[in-house]
C-alpha cells in the first residue's frame, strides 16, 4: 500500500499508521462524500475495530442536487469541512467525544490524500491549524492539537492501496500528474458526455452549451473558445482548457 503512484510508502508508514491507531481513543475515517466505498482504507477500519471508528462523509457540498446519501456504518455522519460553520463543528465534536468516555481523548484523522483531513481538523479547531492543500500529499508530518481541555486531534498522511489503478486515484485526486495531465482531463471530459449530472455541472460552470459534442476533444474545444483560451491565429488552446478541467474535477459532482 502507499500514499503516491509511483512513490509507494514503503510497509513501515502502515507499521507506523498501525501504531498510532492503537494509540488513539477514537479513528476518524475521512471519506470522499462522492465515492464512500472507493475511498475507504478497509485494512485500517480492521485495525481500529467498530467502537473506535467514526466515519466521516466530507465534501458533502459537491454532491449534486438530489444525490442519495447512503447509510454509513457505525452511525457516521456527512459534513462539509468548506461550508460546515459552527454547526458543523458542533457535530463533528459531538460525534468525536460520543466515540468514548475517555476524557481527555486522542482522535486520529486517516484517510485518502484529498479528501479533506487537514480542513476538517482547522474547522474543529477553528483555525488554520494544519496546511490545507488541493494538492494530494501535503501532509507528512505527526503534529498533535490541542482542540480544548477534552480533545487532541492529529492528522496523518494520506493512504491508498498499492493494488489500486492510476486511473481510480487520479479520479479521486489521491495523486500529482505531471505531464499526463491533459490525457486524463480528456477522459473525464468524456464522462462528462455519459452523466447528466456531470455535463450539467461542466456547462454550468464554464458557462458552455455542450448539446451535440461528439467527444471528449469536442468538450475541451468548445471549453477553450467559450474561455477565449487560444492561441496565435485563433486555434483553441486545447492544453490550457484541459489543464483547467482536470483542476475543475476535484470539484466535480461525481467522481
């Protein structure tokens, strides 16, 4: 398993996440509201057991209009750590400290990378406690917050399956793309062209009539010109509109 395509974490992080599971009084699960089966760290929910473990749906907000929200196990709940507020955090808390009797607790935040720990963490605590990044791997370090008088939180790296495809990760935005940005935003442009709900967010968000677009070069196209992303001679900046895309799906409705 690892925390990076291409740059595994090598058996001693999960030794390491292993031992600080078993340290903590409660395990927060942070998962990707969009895709709660595909971002779940199974092994880790084996190592804390059913009466530690709270699972936290995040990214709530990005669902679109009229998404089922599935039932999550042990009772866990669903926020948005960019829209959560005072009563988010209320919930968040309440949900943390209901985990146990143990006063003063340690809670761990485990998870995906990107899906959201670092912010959950700064909207309990009610600052820019940790470094929030849309980029996947910002957190590497153990650092332990103080939340109050009950409560310390730490955030640990994001974690994935080693088994799992480039393709499912670049999808949840668990790993940096360098130069296959632009193959990548093709193939959610083609998704786009499949979904309802996807294609109703793009032409949304980028102001674009997409009806009739044969394809996924198509949808960058007509992205690019509605933009005024072109180049010398009018072309379509085909690069530039695909690079904005594959920074757009992060945000998507669906992942």
């Amino acid at each position: 398993m690892g925390s990076g395509y291409g740059q595994r974490h090598p058996k001693d992080h999960w030794t390491f996440l292993r031992n600080m599971i078993h340290g903590a009084d409660v395990i927060v699960e942070v998962l990707d509201a969009r895709d709660i089966e595909g971002t779940r760290l199974q092994i880790a929910e084996r190592w804390t057991g059913s009466k530690r473990l709270l699972v936290v749906a995040n990214k709530a907000d990005l669902l679109h209009e009229g998404a089922a929200r599935q039932r999550l196990q042990n009772k866990g709940i669903y926020l948005s750590a960019k829209e959560g507020g005072a009563a988010g955090r209320n919930l968040l808390m309440r949900s943390i400290l209901g985990r146990t009797g143990q006063r003063p607790l340690k809670a761990i935040f485990i998870g995906y990378p990107n899906v959201g720990k670092s912010s959950l963490i700064n909207l309990l605590v009610g600052r820019q406690a940790v470094k929030v990044s849309p980029v996947a791997g910002t957190t590497k370090d153990i650092q332990w917050i103080r939340v109050n008088d009950e409560l310390m939180v730490s955030d640990y790296r994001g974690m994935f399956p080693k088994s799992e495809k480039k393709e499912s990760l670049v999808r949840k935005g668990a790993v940096k793309l360098g130069s296959e940005q632009e193959k990548y935003a093709f193939e959610f442009a083609g998704r786009a062209l499949i979904s309802r709900a996807l294609r109703r967010w793009l032409e949304k968000r980028y102001d674009v009539d997409l009806d009739g677009a044969a394809g996924p070069e198509e949808v960058i196209r007509r992205i690019a010109v509605r933009r005024g992303w072109l180049l010398k001679g009018g072309e379509p900046n085909m690069g530039e509109a695909a690079r904005h895309l594959l920074r757009a799906m992060m945000e998507a409705p669906e992942i």
